[in-house]
C-alpha cells in the first residue's frame, strides 16, 4: 500500500476532528469515497478522503447534515456544472436567509422608536379599525388597503349586523411595522419583504437581540461555505476527491 493512501481509520478520524465510527459512517453513505483496503483487511484513507472529511464538516456546519451528506454524495457523481450549481445554491440560500432576517431587523427597529402607550399591550388585546386608525393616525380605507396587499392580517368577528374586523396583537405589530415604514417612504413592495420576514421569523418573537443573533449565525455558516469551497472545488472537478488523485502542490511538498 502506497503513501497515497496510508492513514488508519484511527489516523483519518483524529485529523478530520471526527470519531472513527463517523469516519465508516460517512464512507458507507457514500459521502466520502470508498477506502483502500490493506492484505488483512483494514482500511487505509488517503489525503482526498481527509479533504473529504473536512469539506462535509464545514458544508454540515454550513447547510446542515442532511443536506451536506446528500451534496456531498451528489458532487461525486454529477457533471461538474451540476456539482457548482448544487453549492452555489447554498451561498444563495444563506443569503436569503440574511435578507430575511435584515427586513425583520428592519421592521422591528421602525416600531422601536414610536412613543409607547401606557400600558404594554396584553395576550388578547384587540382593536376595531376604527381604534386601530385613530391609534395609527391613518384612514380605516388604508388598513383595508393594506390588508387587500397582504400586508396586515385582521380577524373577522360576528356581530348582530355580520361581520367586522378585530386586529389582534399581530395585526397590531403588522400594521404598526407598515405605518412606520410607510412614513419612512418604503414602497408596498418593500414592506411586504419585511412583514413576510417577521411572519416567518416569529419565534424571534420581536427581539432584535434575536434578530442579530441570528444574523451572526448565518454569517458563521456563510464563512464555513467559503472555508469548503477549494475542498469542494476539488471534489467537484472531474479528476477531484478520488484516492490516488494528484494531491494538491501544498501535499507535494517535503
């Protein structure tokens, strides 16, 4: 067995920063390629199943397990362009992620500066239009327009006469988030982006500590990304992530 491929489980697992029971796992999955096997059986992993490792480790912390082992065992067998699309999809998606959170970010700091009431709103708390526009200083025509957008999302009430329009808390924050922004000039369209972004954040629960927390998150996950990218290179390219490829000019040397 030659140099290429001379590292014990053992060996590969501690320089991967992985236990050696992942290291089969991950092999019997097909994320990285299958081992060299010694005369009496053992397995020997060369320096592109050690590349291997480290680009699922940083695509894992980037995307996700799931999805990294799914990738990693799709780049080994797709056409190159395919493999590239398959990680820039990623960058993009993390970067979605990143826009999502800034128009919740957004749309939280436009509230955080209004005057506060008296008393902070309760669980159950509700207006009609009418206390809603007074409170807003907007037309009851203008919370009904906002709502035919999409952009505040009142309940609908039985009373003696049919039906009118309750604003629980969430249409509340809704429909403050838009006043201010619309007084801030935002377009309708830019509102919308920022109230999609805290409906589909709400377990933020209108922190902007959380907010920015999760912004440094999606950072750090984009930074893993970039750390993979030669690795992923690498096993994307048609001669890449094989045993027994040339290794990389920094491996050849002394």
């Amino acid at each position: 067995m030659g140099a290429a491929a001379s590292m014990t489980t053992a060996a590969v697992a501690a320089a991967a920063g992985c236990s050696a029971q992942q290291v089969r796992d991950l092999e019997r999955l097909g994320v990285i390629p299958p081992a060299a096997r010694s005369g009496n059986g053992y397995r020997r992993f060369a320096p592109a199943h050690l590349d291997a490792l480290h680009a699922y480790r940083a695509l894992a912390y980037a995307v996700g397990p799931v999805e990294a082992r799914a990738a990693m065992r799709a780049i080994r067998h797709q056409p190159p362009d395919q493999g590239a699309a398959l990680i820039c999809g990623f960058h993009a998606r993390l970067n979605e992620e990143r826009a999502q959170a800034l128009a919740a970010r957004l749309a939280l700091e436009s509230i955080r500066a209004e005057a506060r009431t008296d008393a902070e709103p309760a669980d159950g708390d509700s207006m009609t239009i009418t206390e809603l526009s007074q409170a807003l200083g907007v037309r009851a025509s203008t919370l009904r327009f906002w709502e035919k957008v999409g952009l505040v999302a009142p309940e609908r009430v039985g009373t003696p006469a049919g039906t009118a329009r309750r604003y629980p808390l969430a249409a509340i924050r809704e429909a403050r988030i838009t006043a201010a922004l619309r007084a801030g000039g935002y377009r309708i369209p830019d509102v919308h982006t920022a109230i999609t972004a805290v409906r589909d954040l709400d377990e933020v629960g209108g922190s902007l500590a959380a907010l920015d927390a999760r912004l440094a998150a999606v950072a750090d996950r984009a930074l893993a990304l970039l750390r993979a990218g030669e690795l992923l290179a690498e096993l994307i390219s048609p001669a890449g992530g094989q045993p027994g490829s040339p290794a990389r000019g920094r491996r050849d040397q002394p």
